[in-house]
C-alpha cells in the first residue's frame, strides 16, 4: 500500500537491531503498532546519539536513520547539523506530514527548527526528568511552536513547576498484548522484586532498606534486583552492610522478555524511584499480575493492586501487606498499546 502520510520520530537512541529489546522498549512497542494500525503512514526513526554507528537500516519494516553521535559533546552541534541535512532529504524523498520528538531535548530543538523552517507541524513527548527545572533545554524551546504530549498527570505537574504551563495532551505509553500475562499464575516463588537502572534518582537504596526490614517479619523472604548503572559498588556495599546475601539475588542484565518472565513469578513489585514521568515498569509489572507498591511517581495510582508511599517505612507495610494478603494475581491493563495508538493518530490529526 502506497504511503500517503509522512511521520518522523526524533530520539536520543533507538535499537540497533530486533534483539535490541532493552532500549526504549516503549517506543519499540509504539512504532510497531503503529505500523500495524496504519500501514498507509511511512514512519522514520532518527536516532541522534544510539546506535554507536552511523547509518540506515530496518527494523521490523521501519527506516532507522542512526546518525552515531555516541553521546560526545563536543560532537552534538554537528549531529544536529547531520540530522538537519537528513531531514532535508528525507522531505525531498516525500514531504514530512508532522515531526514527533522525545524528549524535551536535544530531539525536540532538532525538530521545532526544521518545522519551523518548513512549517511542519511538530510534537514532543516528555519523560519526567526532562520536565524538570535542571534542564537546561527547557530554557530555549519553544513551547508555542510544538504540541507537547506527558506521559501522565506526574509528569504534566513537573512541566507546569518547571515552566509555568501544562502539556497539551497526557498520552501514557500502552502495553502490548503479547506482554500481557493472561494466565496469572498463583506459584509465584519470588516475594519482592524491583527493576531499574542503579543510577540515583531511582533510590535503589530505599528498595535494599525495604527489604532488610522485611526480612525481620518474613525470615524466608526471597527478593530480585535486576538492574545495571553507576551505583553498583554502592549497591553491593549496602546488601553485605545490610546482610541480605541469602534473601537478594541481584542480576545486572537480563532481556526484556526474560525481565516480564520474573515479573511473573513475582508477588510484588516495589518501585522506589524518585522520579517517573510514567514507569512502564510499573505497567508491565500490573500486566504480569504483580502487586505494585510505588513511591508517588508515573502512573501508580492506575489499578486496585497499587499503594503508595513516599516513605521507607510506609512502602515496607504496604508490601507485608500484600504478601500476607494477595489479591489476586491476575493481570490489570490499564493502558492498551490500541489505545495509546488511537489518542497519538487523534493528536496527529490522521485518524481517519
């Protein structure tokens, strides 16, 4: 089928191949069924600093443009020099219909100058941390040049402290229904598990206390850290601190399809980050069937097996809480990936 409209995505990174199932897996899961519900759209992906090489290639169907920034500062004027050019070519190709940027970035500043230049409409998406004062992106955007979607009411609230104004549409992420745990095994032989990247706002530090004071009232307690960052020589000091080399098994690294595995055989999934612009974790962790104790962040609030707690303490009783009393184990999808495509093509204005 001959594409009639033209959508290119702007982000920091991308995967490098189909088994690249770790990075961005939110925007993976969108741009297939994307792809899927509107095959008439011609959909670009490019890719600002990842992949580490510079290049075109397919995934699953979808043009990637990779421009191999590697991150470099030195370098980022001229890889948004390149993505100028490429969009130029990629405009004479087949005229661009609307630019979608994520984040409130380097993304976002690519794109409002050549909508601008070329009076394309532009979108951008924010995160959570990009919406924050800190950012110094912030300061040079313009706000009236772009339609900008949060991924929830958390993160819309950072952007109107940050900037004094709200976004125009709250979009969350959605879950793919091959994601979805349909059975809701009750076997489920791990009590207590948190997924993050071990870099500070995720106050992975806050997860071990929890699980140092659990092991207090439940002396068996089996608890899971996957997770990989800076904080690792942090992390391993404070499990011998708090001895819980019998009751925490930490693993650096396992694909996605192995992490949503665990969050099957999990009772609870606790989440202790600071700050979330929605936590797809938090998502997928409700799709596997887990009870979700969360700090105050990101979409937590969305479904019955949720408490929150901004406090140690408080996020430890609720997790005894449900460990001594399960609701039950069946899957909650409060944000289908059918939906998130269906508010996207409303905003985009190509819903028929």
């Amino acid at each position: 089928m001959k594409s009639n409209k033209h959508i290119v995505f702007i982000t920091p990174g991308f995967a490098q191949d189909e088994q690249d199932t770790l990075c961005t897996p939110y925007l993976q899961d969108y741009f297939q069924a994307l792809q899927l519900a509107r095959p008439d759209v011609r959909i670009s992906i490019v890719a600002l600093q990842y992949p580490y090489r510079r290049g075109q290639y397919a995934w699953r169907g979808i043009e990637v443009h990779a421009l191999g920034g590697r991150n470099r500062r030195l370098s980022k004027p001229w890889i948004w020099q390149r993505c100028q050019s490429l969009l130029r070519r990629l405009h004479r190709q087949q005229p661009i219909d609307l630019l979608h940027a994520f984040w409130l970035g380097e993304a976002s500043s690519c794109a409002l100058q050549f909508g601008k230049t070329h009076s394309i409409p532009v979108f951008a998406t924010l995160m959570g941390q990009d919406a924050s004062a800190q950012n110094r992106y912030l300061r040079r955007l313009d706000f009236g040049g772009m339609t900008t979607i949060a991924l929830s009411p958390f993160s819309d609230g950072l952007l109107a402290r940050s900037v004094g104004r709200k976004a125009d549409r709250i979009i969350p992420f959605g879950i793919a229904e091959g994601d979805v745990d349909r059975n809701g095994a009750a076997d489920r032989p791990i009590d207590v598990l948190g997924v993050a990247s071990l870099i500070p706002v995720k106050r992975i530090d806050r997860f071990l206390r929890v699980v140092a004071m659990l092991r207090e009232q439940f002396p068996q307690l089996r608890a899971m850290l996957i997770g990989d960052g800076p904080e690792q020589q942090h992390i391993r000091a404070m499990i011998q601190r708090f001895d819980l080399q019998n009751h925490l098994e930490w693993v650096d690294f396992l694909p996605r399809p192995q992490i949503l595995a665990r969050m099957s055989e999990s009772k609870v999934f606790l989440h202790t980050s600071k700050i979330e612009g929605m936590g797809l974790v938090l998502a997928e962790a409700l799709a596997r069937g887990c009870h979700l104790v969360s700090t105050p962040v990101g979409i937590a609030e969305e479904s019955d097996k949720c408490k929150l707690s901004a406090h140690t303490y408080g996020l430890m009783e609720h997790t005894a809480h449900f460990l001594q009393n399960p609701v039950d184990f069946l899957p909650r999808v409060p944000f289908p990936i059918g939906d998130t495509v269906r508010r996207h093509l409303d905003a985009y204005h190509i819903d028929g």
